[in-house]
C-alpha cells in the first residue's frame, strides 16, 4: 500500500456529526418510504359499506408488516442515536461500518413490502428475519469497534456498565427475534406477531426496561 493511501486512510471519516446527519436521513427516508406500499383499495366492485370494510381487511398483513418494521426502525434509531451519545471519535473503519449499517436500514422497505406481500410464505419471513439481523449484528460491531478504539467519550466502570447494557440489549433481542422467525414453521401470523410483541417490548420497556445503571453514569 502506498504512503498516500495509507493517509488517506488515517484520514477519513472522522467527522462523527456527518455520520449522524446522514443516519438521521435514511432513517427518515426509510420511514417514510414504509407507508407507500399501503394503497388505498380501488375496485369497481366496492358497492357498500361491508365491500369497502371487506377490503379494507385485505389490507391487514400490509397494516402489520408496516406496523412492524416501523417499530424495527424506531429501535434500531434509538439504538444508534444512545451509541452516538457517548462517540466521539471515528475513523474509516467505524464510518463503513455505519454505511454498512445504514444499507439494511434502506433495505428493510423492500423487505416489508416482500412480506407484506407473501406473507403467506416462510421465505418471506426469513428474508425480513435476516434483514433485522443484520442491523442488530452490524449495530453490535459498530459498537464493539468503537471501544476497542477508545471513541467513546467514557471510560473505566462506566464504559463496561453501558457496554454490558448495550451488548446485552442486542443480543437478548435477536435471540427473541430468531425465535419469533422460527414460530413461522407453526403458523406465520403467530410469527409475525410474536416479533411485534419483542418490539412493544423494546419501545415501551414493559419487561426489563430499568437496568442497573446509575443515573449519572447515562446520559439523557
């Protein structure tokens, strides 16, 4: 590798508030973009209130995959944003895998549409099941990466608290997730279901939600 590459190297990606300005973009993005495959029902056959409500419940499994990956963008956001909080360095490395993080971010529309769409099918699950896999796997390095850097602007008791909690966080939900995943062998709305019962979970803190964390060792 020549000097200049290997500078160029050293040199970039270290603005972190860039690297949170475009995350907040594709979030939006991506959130947005979850609604489009909800159309509205138009059908010459629609006659009266019961042909309109009849369609209106052809609707569900898009309503739920919707309702689905957008509580899994609102996890994942919070997620990134709580580790943003306490990064204050970067690097190439740690700018990548934040693209790379990024790419499943933009990529779960299609894959809510995909299961939205055939629903019916165990492949569909699968693929929405990989897609949040990959984020929590990216989000779990991206953070793993960034400690072993010293990016983070904590140290000592308090860097291994929020580590433990964070790392904890991530790998309890996709175990959750994967078990979600599986139930589709038993029925693909208990599936489905289950996977938006971990994301209530997870947004409302119903079970779990106070962790051992003192409050000056977080921040707010």
């Amino acid at each position: 590798m020549h000097q200049s590459d290997r500078t160029y190297n050293q040199i970039a990606g270290q603005k972190v508030q860039r690297i949170e300005a475009i995350s907040d973009g594709v979030f939006a993005i991506a959130l947005t973009l979850l609604v489009l495959d909800i159309r509205v029902p138009v059908l010459e056959s629609i006659k009266t209130e019961g042909d309109l409500m009849h369609a209106f419940r052809g609707l569900t499994p898009r309503l739920l995959s919707y309702f689905a990956s957008f509580m899994t963008l609102g996890i994942f956001w919070t997620g990134h944003a709580l580790q943003y909080s306490y990064i204050e360095k970067s690097d190439r490395n740690l700018n990548w895998f934040n693209l790379f993080f990024l790419m499943f971010v933009s990529v779960l529309p299609f894959t809510t549409a995909f299961l939205s769409e055939y629903i019916e099918f165990k492949f569909a699950i699968f693929l929405y099941w990989l897609n949040i896999f990959s984020l929590g796997l990216v989000l779990y390095v991206h953070w793993i990466y960034a400690t072993k850097h010293n990016f983070l602007s904590i140290q000592g008791d308090e860097e291994a608290v929020v580590t433990g909690a964070i790392t904890r966080r991530i790998v309890i939900a996709q175990t959750l997730y994967a078990i979600g995943a599986l139930l589709c062998f038993i029925n693909n709305y208990l599936s489905i279901l289950f996977i938006i019962i971990i994301q209530l979970n997870y947004a409302l803190a119903i079970f779990g939600g106070k962790m051992n964390l003192k409050k000056s060792s977080l921040k707010t």
